[in-house]
C-alpha cells in the first residue's frame, strides 16, 4: 500500500489522521510516565518519539489543555495527597 492510500485507509478507519492519532498515542503515554516516573520532561520527550522538546511542549498543550510542567506538578500533588 502507498502512503496516499494508507493515509485514506486510516482515515476512514479511525476518523483521525495518522500523525494526529500518533501523537493522540504518544501524549498519553507521556502522561502515564509524567505520573509515574521521576524522569525529566525532557527525557519523557524523547522516551516518547519527540525529537523536538517545543513541538513536544505544543502538542501537550494542544491536547490536555495544560503544559507537561503544570501536569506533572499536578500529577505529583495528587500521588502525594
């Protein structure tokens, strides 16, 4: 298959774009490790795909509204409560 097909194969199938779902995917693995391990927003970046710490920071927000900072703070202040 091409890459013009399987973009339209898994469009139609997910109701997403591929990047879009990838990135759906790799957020919120990054939330599950922002709760759960004490490695740096950075490290948690590239563990997850990102090359590129500001585009990592900008998806993040996009998608939950808060930094990775402000979600790690508030990950932290729910685990220690």
């Amino acid at each position: 298959m091409n890459r013009a097909s399987f973009c339209i194969f898994f469009k139609k199938a997910t109701g997403k774009t591929f990047i879009n779902y990838l990135n759906e995917y790799r957020i919120d693995l990054a939330c599950q490790l922002l709760k759960d391990s004490k490695n740096s927003i950075a490290d948690i970046c590239s563990e997850t795909g990102f090359n590129d710490m500001p585009y990592f920071n900008r998806i993040f927000k996009r998608l939950k509204k808060v930094s990775p900072t402000e979600y790690k703070r508030s990950a932290t202040i729910t685990r220690s409560a």
